[in-house]
C-alpha cells in the first residue's frame, strides 16, 4: 500500500486596503497597502503619467507608495494604477477655473 500525498497552492487573491486617494497641487505621496497571501506576487504600474509607484513589484502583503509629481497643467486630473490586478485612482486638483477678461 502506497500512501500519496497531493499538496495544492491556494490561489492568490488581492486586494487594496483604499482604492484612491488624493494629494495637493504642488504634488505628494499617497499609500495603500496590497494584501496578499505569502508568495503571491503582483506588480504595481502607472498607468497614467505624472507619478512613480514603488515597490514596483513584489509578493505578500506590501505598503505600496505613489509619488505625485505637481499638477502644472492647471487641470484637475485623476491618475489611474494597476496593483496586483486592482485599480487605485489618485485625485489632483488643478489651478481653477481662469477668469475671462
């Protein structure tokens, strides 16, 4: 008799502990943590310009921090990111509205 032993890996699941969050006009840091199983691993990637992720990769559970650059554009804008397959929005208000002479 030959005893056999079959081992599986759960499957990996994410999730964010904020999905958005916003920083000032002159620009800022935002954070949110990835939660994960140990091993899993994921990626964190912009994609909207105007702001670096890191870590850029990783496994496990990991704090992940977005660096905004400022908003010159006087527009507001939204710059939108993938981590670990889950969306994170970042707000940036612009300079107002310009008055008409």
């Amino acid at each position: 008799v030959r005893n056999l032993t079959v081992s599986t890996t759960p499957a990996c699941t994410y999730s964010l502990s904020s999905s958005a969050a916003t920083v000032g006009l002159s620009g800022g840091t935002a954070t949110t943590t990835i939660q994960t199983q140990i091993g899993c691993s994921w990626t964190a990637t912009a994609v909207s310009s105007g702001a670096i992720v890191g870590p850029s990769t990783g496994a496990g559970t990991a704090v992940i921090t977005i660096t905004v650059t400022p908003n010159t554009t006087g527009v507001a804008r939204t710059l939108l990111f993938t981590i670990g397959g889950q969306s994170f929005s970042v707000f940036q208000p612009g300079t107002g509205t310009a008055e008409s002479g």
